[in-house]
C-alpha cells in the first residue's frame, strides 16, 4: 500500500473512530511502515504498534527480572531507586495489560474494538513516556552512591 493510500484510508477510519491523527501514530509507532493491502486495515495497524509496546514490555521485564541481563544495565540495576523501581513496575504492569487485551483482539476480530484498542494504546504510551524518559535518564547515570564492598576475610 502506497503511503497517500495508507494515510486516506486512515483518515477515514479515524474519522469514523475517532482515532487520532496520522503523524500523530506514526510519530509514536511508525506505522507508515505498513506496506501490505489488508481489509483489516486498524489489525494491522494495532499489531504494529504492539511490537513497540511488547518489545518496551521485555525491556522493562528485563529490569525486573535482571538474570540474564546485558552486563551494560548492571550498574544501573544494582542501583535502582524507589521511585524508578515504582515506575517500571507501574510500567511494566501496563503495557502486559495491554499485551493480554491485543491478544484477544487476535481472537475475536472487530474494527470497532480495534479503533477503541488504538486509542487506548496511544493514550497509554503517551501516560508512560515522561516516566519511561525519566528511567532511561536514569540509566545513563546510574546513582553510583552505593558503597563498593570490600572483601576481607574474617577469619
């Protein structure tokens, strides 16, 4: 599908929907990058703004869950603070809510609720940007206060 094609028929379905602009959702995710026809157009647009909230969900995962983390995020792991410890659970619970209701739009398919899933993931991303931003600040300089233990031997 060509792009003036991509954006006519969204602007249509966001007419319809109530959906917001189109340089507003590709500005967010891209989805200028859907180049196949569809008659499902608003699935293939969801889908595509999902692999950014899934491929986000991972990373966060990964700050909760730091077993086999890149040792890059270590020294900010170790580090993690109350407040950012907060977020990225508040992140991280979020985006698998959103995870499990894309899921059910894979199984039961309907362009209303598609539109409605669109603007919720939208206004969702939107919410959690600043926090996001804030954690990602965060990790470039993690808070290095923490005392390095020495090792002796007691014995």
């Amino acid at each position: 599908m060509e792009l003036n094609e991509l954006k006519k028929e969204y602007a249509k379905l966001a007419k319809t929907y109530g959906l917001p602009s189109f340089n507003e959702t590709d500005k967010c995710f891209e989805i200028s990058k859907i180049d196949k026809e569809s008659d499902t157009l608003l699935r293939a647009i969801r889908k595509v703004m999902m692999e950014k909230i899934v491929n986000s969900l991972g990373f966060v995962e990964m700050l909760l869950n730091p077993m086999n983390a890149p040792r890059m995020y270590l020294a900010y792991i170790k580090s993690i603070g109350f407040e950012d410890k907060k977020a990225i659970e508040k992140i991280y619970g979020t985006f698998a809510d959103l995870s499990v209701v894309s899921l059910e739009r894979e199984v039961d398919y309907g362009e209303k609720e598609e539109a409605e899933l669109i603007k919720k993931i939208i206004k969702t991303w939107n919410e959690l940007k600043p926090e996001f931003r804030k954690i990602l600040k965060n990790m470039k300089k993690p808070n290095n206060d923490l005392k390095k233990r020495e090792r002796s031997y007691f014995g």
